[in-house]
C-alpha cells in the first residue's frame, strides 16, 4: 500500500512540474517603443457632475493595457481615471460646475507606451454638490443649530459647521456625513444667544459648496411643566374625565393609589401603575376571553400645544430595567382634537379605530389621521451597552433616568396631545400592568395662557 501511494505521489510531482514549466514567462515579453494608436470616441454622455465618455479600441494593436483619461476638476489638479481593454467606456466625475472641460485620453500597450493624447470636450451638468446646496437650510433648534437638506441622488457628503468658541474665540469645526434623501442633522450644545454661523457641503472628491453664512440664536431648552405656579396640573389624562378612554384602547385603570398623574407629579419616589393585565373584558365588561392585549396605549393631554426637542423617562424605582417598567415604546403627537365616542357608531368601532387589536379588528387607523405623527422611538438600554444591565446601569437609570431626542424635523412643531404605543413586553417580559416613575417632555410651552400660571 505505501508503494502504491508513493508511485501515485511521484506522478502528481511530475505531472505538476511538467505543467509548470508550460506557464509563459511574463518576464520575457518582447518590449517595443511603438506607440498605440488613439481610441476613437463613440459618444459622451453628460451627467450631474461628470460624464461618461465611450469609445472604440484601436484595431490591430494586440499588446493594448487599456485607457487612461486625464482631467482636471479644478485649478491645480489633475486626476486620472482608467479604463481596460474589457471596458468600452470610461467615467469622469466630480466636477463642481457646468462649464466646458477637456479631458485627454491616452491608449497604454504593455511596454508602458502612451498614444497621443485625444482631447474630448465634456459639459457636467449640474453637480450633486450645487443641488444639495440649493436646497441647504439651518435654523435655531432647542440648544441645537438645525441643518435640512434635500440630496435626490443620494451622494455621499459631508455637512460643516463652523463656530466661534465660548472659551477660546477660535472656530470650531463640527462635521456630519450623509448619504441620505432627505438630510437633517442637529449641531448641538449651543447656548441660547445671537451666534454667527458658516456652513458648507463637501463631497468625496473633496471639493467645496459656497458657504452659508448666517446669524442664529439656538432656542432655550426647558422642562415643559406639569403644573401651573399653583401646584394645579396642566397635564392630564385624557379621556379620564367621560371615560372615553375605553373607547381609545388606553389602559382602563390604576394599580391601587398609583395615579396616572404620579408619572408627572415631578416625584420620582411613586409612580403610576396600570394594576391589571390588559384584557378584553376591560373595555367590553361582557367579552371574557382573557386574552392579553399589546400593544399598550395611553394618551397625555399638556394642556398647551408645546414644541418638544426631548423626552425623559424615568423607571419605578428600585425596579430599573426590571420588573413592569417599560422597555420599548413609540410617542406619538398631534395638535388637533382627537376624534370622539361621537364620531363612532359603536365602541368595537372606535376600539378598531384606535388599536391594532387583532380581538377587536383593529386597524390603528388613527396612526394616518387627525394629525398624529410619530415624533419619538424610544427603548431603554442598558447605559454600559451590556446586554444584560448591571448595578452600576441601574443605579445611573435611577439617577439619570432615559433620555430620547425627538426626530428633529417636528422639534418646532406645535403638539398638546401625547400618545404612548407600548409595542414589546415589559422589562419582567409581562405584558400589563406597565409602571412609570417620572415621563418628562423638554422644549417649550407655545400656546400661552395667565390663568395657566405659565
């Protein structure tokens, strides 16, 4: 048996050093110094802010590499783009305005000689970079600066802002990249007074927009309050009063003396707690299917429209991240009136209006009218990243509590109605009964009132 295998390892050996030796010698190439003929161009397609050049390969020229394009996107600079053999078109590209460019293409053989240059007349159209800054907005958020941009190609960018430092009267350089649709972006930590701005767009091939210069004061942040200088709440549950919350699919009850108002008494040592598992029989006393219902809904009234920059959550405590606390849920705002009993014919109706209870045929339907627009996706998390929390995390969430920003682009939208979607089990991965300790909205109070105190 060994000396069958070392007869068949002997053959491998010969067969592959036979082989090797039938592989040609790159090395021994006969070099010439005749130069390739020049391709000839076929088409030129311009685009925003490049082109594509087409061409035929010149006949006859066996040792051909490829094509090299020449070109100059500002004073300066020169830049090369490659083509090989295998290709019949060649791109250039990042060209910042329209106006006429020449760029030179060289056909390349395999002794490294270079034809004449063939001059090709392109005209980009306008560029990615100017679109962007056409459409480039920044206003004054809450402590931010707020920058909006529409870029429909999707390129990639870079937005920068510069500012004068509080401490050392230099510039500062902050910078956000993005390849997104519709760009918006918060510069933040900026204090609440007159602060001149310059903002510009860069792209990947480094070149520069215009700048934008501007004069901005950053709004002033504040917790939005729950009660006027009397002590008497501004906020409320809404559809307490007539019951209609058992219309809206909110959580119809309390656990004991835990208020739905102890989640914004501004005390974090109590809380409000649901008290029961959210079943069907809760809204029609006769259905008794004792099925559990999620998600969780309920509804806040601020009693003033408000514009909300951040939301601040705070778990009951000595449960964080644990026992009925909420773990991952959606706010959810508008500043009209929601509908009614009234506009329902019957309370499986409105229940199938306002859930998406598969028991109750819901639809959510809500979520697309009367002005309601999801503002915040919120989930606490373990400040460690851990996932698993430790007691270091849940002494900071006691501490510090979960903080969430409001997508920017409503940060200066008027809301008075609150709605919470609990969409995932509770931290103890129990569906009812949520608990929470403080819910806290930041911004500012737009709608005035003497009598509110505010």
């Amino acid at each position: 048996m060994k000396r069958i295998y070392f007869l068949l390892m002997s053959a491998s050996v010969i067969l592959f050093t036979d082989r090797c030796a039938e592989l040609p010698n790159y090395d021994d190439t006969v070099k010439d110094n005749i130069a390739p003929r020049q391709v000839t161009v076929t088409d030129t397609t311009n685009f925003p802010g490049g082109a594509i050049i087409r061409f035929a390969l010149p006949p006859q020229d066996a040792d051909l590499l490829g094509v090299i394009a020449e070109y100059s996107r500002r004073e300066g600079d020169v830049t090369e783009a490659w083509a090989s053999t295998f290709r019949d078109s060649i791109v250039v590209e990042g060209f910042t305005d329209t106006i006429v460019r020449i760029v030179r293409l060289i056909t390349v053989d395999q002794s490294r000689n270079r034809s004449e240059p063939l001059e090709v007349r392109i005209r980009p159209l306008t560029s990615p970079l100017e679109h962007i800054r056409q459409s480039l907005q920044v206003s004054g958020g809450f402590g931010s600066i707020v920058a909006t941009w529409q870029n429909p190609s999707r390129a990639s960018i870079g937005v920068l802002l510069y500012s004068e430092d509080d401490s050392t009267g230099l510039a500062t350089d902050l910078s956000y990249y993005s390849s997104a649709e519709n760009g918006i972006y918060l510069f933040k930590e900026f204090e609440h007074r007159p602060r001149s701005f310059r903002i510009r767009l860069k792209d990947r091939w480094g070149n520069y927009s215009e700048p934008l210069d501007t004069v901005l004061t950053p709004l002033s942040k504040a917790r939005i309050p729950s009660m006027n200088d009397q002590g008497q709440f501004i906020w409320s549950r809404y559809g307490d009063s007539d019951n209609s919350k058992l219309w809206r699919g909110d959580c119809p009850l309390n656990g004991g003396q835990n208020y739905f108002y102890k989640m914004y008494n501004e005390n974090r040592a109590d809380f409000w707690g649901a008290g029961y598992n959210n079943t069907p029989e809760r809204y029609i006393s006769t259905d008794r299917s004792g099925e559990i219902l999620l998600p969780l809904y309920f509804t806040i009234d601020l009693g003033k429209s408000c514009a909300i920059c951040e939301h601040k959550l705070f778990h009951d405590q000595g449960n964080e991240m644990g026992g009925q606390n909420l773990k991952k849920y959606e706010i959810w705002a508008t500043n009209e009136t929601p509908k009614q009993t009234t506009d329902f014919a019957t309370q499986l109706l409105s229940l199938a209006y306002w859930t998406s209870w598969a028991h109750f045929d819901g639809t959510d339907q809500w979520k697309t009218e009367g002005g309601w627009t999801k503002i915040a996706d919120c989930e606490t998390v373990p400040n460690s990243g851990s996932s698993t929390p430790t007691s270091d995390d849940m002494l900071y969430a006691k501490d510090n509590g979960f903080t969430f920003d409001i997508f920017p682009e409503y940060t200066g939208t008027p809301f008075r109605y609150i709605r919470v979607v609990v969409t995932h089990p509770l931290w103890a991965n129990t569906v009812g009964n949520p608990r929470i300790a403080e819910f806290e909205l930041y911004g500012s109070v737009i709608e005035s009132d003497p009598d509110s105190g505010l």
